[in-house]
C-alpha cells in the first residue's frame, strides 16, 4: 500500500508540474501577443521575449531575423533578454549560417532544433564553447512560407533537456 501511494503522489507531483510549466507558457503567450499588439516599437518585441525568458528556465533568449552577411545567409539579433546570472557572451550578436551549418539546415527547413553543445564536432563545439553555451533550443519563424528569422533560448548554468511542450509552444 505504502509503494502504491508513493508511486500515485509521484505521479500527482509530476502533473502539477506539467501543469504548471503549461500554465506559464500559455501566460508568456498572452504577455508577448499583449506586448505586440499594444505597442509597435522595439520595446514590445523586447517585453514579448523578456515573457517568453520569465516562462522558461533558459538563461537567455532570443529572437533574430535573417539577414545576409556578405552575400551569406545570416541572422541578426533584434531582441533578448537575459537572467542576471546567465554571464552571456555577446559574439552572438550577428553572424553567418555558414559558421552553424546544423542549425540553419534544420531552421530553413522549418524545423526547430535542440543543440547540447557536448554532441557538437569541430568548429562549432569551439564555438559554442566559447561563449559557454550548454544547450541551446530554437524555433524558425516563417512569413509567407520565407524562412525570416527563429526565437532562441540558452543555457549557461547546466546542460538541460528541453521538453516538447516548450518548443512546441
């Protein structure tokens, strides 16, 4: 009796935090559609991902729009935010694809892709290395079907698994 009630609270503990987690993503969506059609400027972009940041557990985030960097397809960050203790490095700022093949293969296409810096080879394990990247999870943002950017988040302080249901929202 005492293992099966043990076993249901640890069942009931993991859909409150479920739950929770859910709660918390759908309100950071109603912050940044709040932020967004309040107001036009680039503060409203920057409250929408200060909503999504205060959602998750990411130490930053993000969001860039595609641009060319010398002929190249690159991003551009537009937007962030940051936990005070996430010790960000700032390298990211701008850049070119060709420097993160993987991730603009999997983005372009229309994928969202989850990075563990750990798995990286090469000149991107350097780096992501480099600026202390543990994880990384991102979203591409499409307008009329033209791949115009992605929404980011990043880890510094541990090497987390991201859950469907935060990439999903």
């Amino acid at each position: 009796t005492t293992a099966l009630v043990s076993k249901l609270y640890d069942q009931l503990s993991d859909a409150i935090d479920r739950f929770e987690l859910s709660t918390r993503l759908q309100d950071a969506i109603a912050r940044c559609s709040e932020a967004l059609l309040v107001q036009t400027d680039a503060f409203a972009v920057y409250e929408a991902v200060k909503a999504l940041l205060d959602a998750t557990d990411a130490d930053y985030a993000y969001v860039d729009q595609t641009v060319s960097v010398e002929g190249q397809p690159g991003w551009e960050i537009v937007a962030d935010a940051a936990r005070a203790s996430a010790g960000y490095g700032s390298s990211w700022k701008t850049g070119a694809y060709s420097a993160v093949p993987s991730t603009y293969a999997a983005l372009s296409s229309g994928r969202s892709i989850v990075i563990h810096t750990r798995d990286l080879k090469g000149a991107e394990r350097i780096l992501y290395d480099g600026d202390g990247i543990l994880s990384e999870a991102s979203v591409p943002i499409f307008v009329g079907g033209e791949f115009r950017g992605s929404i980011g988040f990043i880890q510094y302080t541990e090497d987390r698994l991201w859950i469907d249901t935060e990439i999903q929202t």
